[in-house]
C-alpha cells in the first residue's frame, strides 16, 4: 500500500501542468502591479521546507537579474524593526497554510516599514490574504502527509514562475513547460541500492553548490523528520571550513553534480572524500559517464532542482519503511505548524 508521501509526490507532475495553464489573468494583474513598483530589493519570511523554497528565489535573483534578495528571520524582524528599512523592497512569504502568526505579523511589520508586499500561499481564504498587497497561489491542493512534497514542488515552481515573469525571462517561462514531461521520468528513477546502506546509519552529509543547494536543505529536512536521520546540507566551500574534519571511515556523504560550472569540482570532491575512506554516493545526471547514481537531468539547473528532490522524496519514502517509520506521521509533528 502507497503512502500519502509516495501518492502526493506522483501528483505534481499533473499539479504542474494545470497551475501553468490557470490563473493566467489575475497572476498577470499581480506582475503588473509589481513592475510599476521601483523594487530593488527582496527579502522572504518563511519556514521550514517554505523557507528552502526561497533560497531557490535568492539565488535566481542576485545571480541573473542582479537583485539583492535575502532571507530574514522573523525573529530578526522584530529586533530590529524600528532600524529597518523597507523602502523599495519586495517582501514576500512563503506558506502552505498562510496561518503561522510569525509570518503574518513579518508581512504586517515590513508593510508599515515601507515595503511593497507578497504572498505566496497554497492554503485560500487566510489572514495572510487579507494582510499582503498580492496573492501568488501555489496550487498543490490539499495535502495530507504531514511531510510535505508536492507542496514543496509547487512552490519551487510558483517562485520560478513568478520570477521568470516579473524580470520577462521568455527562456526560464519556456523551460517551466517542459517540467511535467521531466518530472514523469524523474518519478521513474530507483535508488533502491542505496537504502540498505543507509537503513542503519544515523547521519548523513548532503553536499552540493549553486542552485541544488536548495534540494539538498530540503533533503536534510525530510531525513530527519521522516527517517530519522540526522542529517545536514553543506555547500563543498563551506564543509572545508571545518565539517570535514566529521569525515572519517564511517561517515556517509552524498554528494550532488549537476551538470555546470561546479560539476568536476564536486566529483573530484567525492573522489577525495572517498580516499579518506567516507562511504560516499555520488549522483550525476551524466550516465554516459558510468560514475555514480543517475539522476534525470533537464537541461537547466533550476529544473534539475525539482527533478532531483521529487525522485528524492519517493526514496526517502522507501528508507522511512525500511527504518520501521511511517513518514506521513512523524512523531511530535503535525501538519500545520503555527509558530511565533
């Protein structure tokens, strides 16, 4: 029998396909809205597997259309909230259930500061809709495993969608089209051989660069609230900054190439890491290459992002069982969390 993880993440390849044929008008209004606004500056409040979606969006803005774009806790905020500045400044949420009051009062407080205002939201009819200047809906539906997938997908989704139509990317709006076709292939990608060697382990390094980065915190996120597994996102620069020293004969590490600028890097790394005798998984989307464990790659490192997290998510769903766990009901965890 599927769990809700398994049959939710098989859904997002239909969830994408109708959210990029819907809403066309009122997402319009919004980017218009937007555009006649002198923003030169965004900042996200969210948390959690919302918060891993933005860093998806703060790398995309700095690096391609040159827009500073930070994460700012919400506890930050509201130190620091008679010295802030919010003038010119796009700031948006992130929320499936658009209830948490820490992002409704982020929301309030950056708006009473000057800032124009955003929210990205799964959930209708929420406080966050009345408090934000604009709505974005997500569109993943309802969704009932307290480990959240297609939502995640969605809202990976929804950030490039947003962005590529704000900044007029013609190229990144185009890739959005091929994803459901990607993601059907990326469904059908098997890692079984690698769960017996994790089905004991008690932590894992996640190590990648650039725009993965965002998959491998969610990944980090899931390993732990599903399995179990103590596990922790490092870009390759910073775990030479002191967590290689963790890296030892008993130490699991994946490490993540996509194929880019970072990709020799990154397998000359594993190739290191194994040499100091960690028990190192290394996924390429280069097959031809015969190293590693294949992931479908699109042909764009945004997109790679998605591909690689959905095929992550069925196999994580695979060692939760293999661990004993059922993933759709982690212990001490409920589906939505309301912090403050």
């Amino acid at each position: 029998m599927q769990t809700q993880m398994s049959l939710e993440t098989r859904e997002a390849p239909g969830l994408i396909a109708s959210y990029l044929t819907s809403m066309q008008a009122e997402r319009l209004a919004v980017i218009q809205a937007i555009r006649a606004q002198p923003i030169r500056m965004a900042v996200s409040f969210a948390r959690g597997s919302s918060d891993h979606a933005t860093t998806l969006a703060h790398h995309l803005l700095k690096t391609r259309y040159g827009i500073w774009s930070f994460s700012c806790p919400p506890s930050q905020l509201k130190a620091g909230f008679e010295h802030l500045d919010f003038e010119n400044t796009l700031a948006f949420a992130i929320s499936q259930s658009g209830q948490s009051t820490d992002l409704l009062d982020c929301i309030n407080l950056s708006r009473r500061k000057g800032a124009f205002t955003l929210a990205i939201l799964n959930a209708r009819e929420t406080p966050m809709h009345q408090a934000a200047d604009w709505i974005w809906s997500i569109g993943a539906g309802v969704e009932q495993s307290v480990a959240a997938t297609k939502s995640f997908i969605c809202s990976l989704v929804s950030v490039l969608d947003f962005i590529g139509t704000w900044q007029a990317d013609n190229a990144l709006k185009a890739s959005l089209t091929t994803l459901p076709t990607h993601l059907d292939r990326a469904i059908k990608i098997r890692w079984d051989d690698l769960i017996e060697p994790l089905a004991q382990t008690e932590n894992l390094l996640l190590v990648s660069r650039g725009p993965m980065m965002t998959a491998l915190e969610e990944a980090a996120l899931k390993l732990k609230e599903t399995c179990q597994i103590h596990a922790t996102a490092y870009s390759a620069a910073e775990l030479q900054h002191g967590p290689l020293a963790l890296v030892g004969p008993r130490t699991h590490v994946w490490v993540i190439a996509p194929p880019g600028p970072d990709a020799e890097g990154l397998i000359d790394l594993a190739s290191r890491l194994r040499q100091s005798g960690a028990m190192v998984t290394l996924f390429t989307a280069n097959t031809a290459a015969r190293i590693g464990t294949s992931f479908h790659g699109t042909g764009n490192a945004y997109l790679d992002v998605i591909s690689w997290i959905t095929s992550f998510y069925l196999f994580v769903d695979l060692l939760a069982a293999a661990r004993g766990l059922n993933p759709d009901a982690p212990p001490r965890l409920q589906k939505v969390t309301i912090t403050s």
